[in-house]
C-alpha cells in the first residue's frame, strides 16, 4: 500500500482526529463548572475534543464527577466552594491558558454540525470577539419546540481578554462583551431537564440564588410583586410562549419557571427577615 493510499485509509478511519488536530488554528480552552455531574461529564469532556486543554471548576462533588474528568489527560480540575455561578466562571476564566475560550454547561452538547461550525468560524482570517449559541431544549430527552425555549441563546465561544461575567450575579449570569458579537447557525443541544423532581429542585435553587441577589441589590419584599410576578411568569410561558402546544411538558416547564419566580421572592423575605 502506497504512503498516500495509507494516509487516506487513516483519515476515512478517524475523520473528527483528522478535522480538529489539522485545522483548528489556535488554541482553545474548554471550560466547565461542576457539581455531581457524574451522569454528565463524561460526555460533555468529549465535547471539548478540539480544544488544547479543559478546565474543571468543581464545587466538591460528592460523586465520581472529579475522578471521571480526570481521567481525560489534557483536564485540570480545581476545587473551589461554591458562592454563586458568576464566581465559579470568572475562576474558570482565570484559569484558562488561552485567550480563545469554549465554555459549556454538563447538559450540554456539541452536534457535529456545530462542532464544524466552530472550527470554520475559528479558522477565519478575521473572527467576532463573542459568539452566541442558540440551544435546543429537551425534556426528558423529548424536544421541546415553545415555552419560552425558542429565543433562548447564551455566549459559549469567546474571548476572554474581551468578556468577563458580571459581578453581583447569582444565577443566570451575564456575560460583559467588550468587543464585536456573531451567532451561530446550529444549535447546542440543551438536556436540561433529565426529569421533573430534579429540575423543580434546580428552578427552586436558582429562585433562592436570585432572591439573595436581589436582596443585595436592596430590592424590598412585596407580596404583591410576588405573587403578580409568578402569575405573569406562568402566562407568559405558558400563552404568551405557546407552552400550550407543548403539551404537558410545556404545562410543567411553566409551572416550574413561575415557581422559580415564586421562590426568588420567598428567599427575599428571607434575607430580610
């Protein structure tokens, strides 16, 4: 067999090493915050198989998440208490070797398509400062097309000599860009929800992180505000974003983003109290 001959059999054979170790131009960090993530991590690791290293802040997991991210050998694993999901990002930030950074959740993953997209979009003569991924949101593995899902976007690749998260948030944190903005086309697939009791649990420890932020801000408690906010929340997933058509997943997202809301305000009264 000819030399060349080889080499293509060696491409047809691992075309994703042949994708990214040849042309991914400049170095990328893959960052990520953890948690027991153990159901998650080992697919979200893989994820970042374009980048030059993977950095993992971990709020000391109490399953095998840190033991799993360890065994990928380009992984550094800091361990770090957690205080809010801001802090735990700009130390991810920190952290970073490269200025080029892809930064993912563990429910999230990259499609083939968009792992393409990002290697085409890296490679060209001139790129943006920050990208936004639009996600595709599933529940219980089942797609979910409304409920407020269609618009929700978020910066995933970027740099971060141009961007830094925004201190005083809590949850649901804002990226500052100091720079030029672009969108990618395909989407990153969104598992966020991996059933009902676990995600009520997630929505109502944001709501508490969200009601300590706003304490902070010096925002007042009001029972008013309260209760017409949750009530707003519901309808406006649930009408408004045609979470109706969802079916009953689309109920329950609903449900469970207006109980978010609700609990945002419990854990204000709290903080006054």
């Amino acid at each position: 067999m000819t030399d060349k001959k080889q080499i293509e059999n060696d491409i047809k054979r691992d075309s994703n090493y042949f994708l990214t170790k040849q042309y991914v131009m400049m170095q990328i960090s893959g960052l990520i915050i953890t948690y027991n993530e153990e159901k998650n991590i080992q697919e979200v690791l893989e994820c970042f198989d374009f980048c030059d290293e993977i950095i993992v802040i971990d709020s000391f997991s109490t399953d095998k998440t840190v033991d799993i991210a360890k065994k990928f050998p380009n992984v550094k694993v800091i361990q770090n208490k957690f205080e809010d999901f801001t802090k735990q990002r700009n130390l991810a930030l920190d952290a970073a070797t490269h200025d080029w950074v892809l930064f993912l959740d563990g429910d999230e993953r990259i499609t083939p398509a968009l792992r393409t997209e990002i290697i085409e979009e890296l490679n060209k003569p001139e790129q943006k400062d920050a990208y936004y991924f639009y996600r595709k949101f599933f529940f219980a593995k089942k797609p979910i097309h409304f409920s407020g899902t269609q618009s929700d976007k978020n910066f995933r690749l970027f740099r971060k000599s141009k961007a830094r998260y925004m201190a005083g948030k809590k949850v649901h944190e804002t990226l500052d860009v100091n720079g030029a903005i672009g969108v990618l086309k395909n989407k990153l697939l969104h598992y966020s929800v991996s059933d009902y009791e676990s995600y009520k649990q997630k929505m109502i420890h944001y709501g508490v992180l969200k009601g300590k932020e706003l304490a902070a801000k010096g925002k007042k408690y009001s029972i008013g505000v309260q209760y017409l906010k949750t009530a707003f929340k519901f309808f406006k997933a649930y009408i408004m974003r045609l979470g109706i058509l969802d079916g009953k997943e689309g109920y329950q997202l609903s449900y469970l983003q207006s109980l978010s809301v609700f609990e945002t305000y419990e854990s204000l009264k709290k903080e006054q109290n």
